[in-house]
C-alpha cells in the first residue's frame, strides 16, 4: 500500500505515467518474488529487531514488515498480532513467544558492523534465542544503507532479502540488498 504513494507523487509532479510505469514494475516484481516463496515447504520462524533500553520493540503482524514476512513464506513470531505500527515488549514476551525462531533479523544504527560478540556485551540474554545459539542471524545497518529511503516505494527488494534469509536454497534473486549475516 506504501509504495502506491508513488502514483501520487507522479499526478502531483505531472510524471503519471513514468510513476504508473514504475508501481507496475515494482508490483509483478514483488507478486513474482511472492509465488516463487511459496513454492517452498518450511515456514522457517523470523524474530525482528533487539532491545532498546528496556523495551523491545517488534513491529506488529499487519504491519509491512509482518506482511512482508508471510509474503515471503515464513512464520513471524507476532504474527498473531494484527497492530500494523510496532509492538513495545518485555525482554520476557519476546523471549517466550520467539525462542525458537530460527532466524533473527534486526536493523541498527551505528559506525560498526554488529556481532555476536558486540551483542553480547549489549545485552547477555540475547544468547537464549535459538537463531543466536544456531549463528543464524541477519543484521542491517540503517545507518550505511538506504533501508528507510527505497523500501517504502520497493517493497520488493525488502521481499527478496526476507526470501533469501528464510530460503536460502531459492535460486535467482540475487544477493541480499539490506541484510548481512552477522558474524
């Protein structure tokens, strides 16, 4: 629904037709991106983000991201939640509800790249998540890549990342854009 706002941004510009030409593109690339993920048989489990002081805040499961999570054929711990803005949560909720996630997915902020290491120090609970146990984890720096610019008019390239860490074996998507796999 975001990424329609382009539609607008063409009428007001006089560009309608150069931003209908480009919604379009960006649509079949997204509704081709989402049947190629559901051609797959696991639903591996997603966790999304990490604490902030106190507070760890998840989007909820009709937000974008939550969307974009079933679209790419995977489970999402707050899925079950339907606030389309973010959730503000206990360490101990996320814990409970996503211990088991297979993959964990956080953007950040920062002049360094994020590790196990650097989470640990962070925060040591951080270990008790299975996709921390499994090295199984995917972190984007906002800060060194255009995440919050081009993911709300492409929402397909965000769809690609999410296929890509949930099945890795799908071939022909290319590279991951946003995310790399935290070491």
């Amino acid at each position: 629904g975001r990424a329609e706002w382009i539609k607008f941004f063409g009428l007001i510009y006089g560009r309608e037709n150069v931003a209908d030409s480009l919604f379009s593109v960006m649509d079949s690339n997204y509704c081709a991106l989402k049947k190629l993920a559901s051609a797959e048989k696991k639903r591996p489990q997603i966790l999304m983000d990490k604490k902030t002081g106190p507070v760890w805040y998840v989007p909820g499961g009709g937000s974008t991201i939550g969307s974009i999570i079933k679209d790419a054929n995977a489970w999402y711990a707050f899925s079950d939640n339907s606030s389309p803005g973010s959730l503000a949560l206990s360490f101990e909720k996320v814990l409970e509800k996503a211990e088991k996630a297979d993959i964990w997915v956080l953007r950040y902020g920062g002049s360094e790249p994020i590790s196990y290491e650097s989470l640990l120090e962070e925060f040591p609970g951080y270990e008790n998540f299975k996709a921390f146990k499994i090295r199984n984890c995917f972190g984007c720096n906002v800060d060194k890549t255009k995440f919050y610019e081009e993911t709300p008019f492409h929402p397909d390239y965000l769809l690609a990342d999410f296929i890509q860490m949930a099945h890795p074996e799908v071939k022909g998507i290319g590279g991951l854009k946003y995310f790399r796999k935290i070491k």
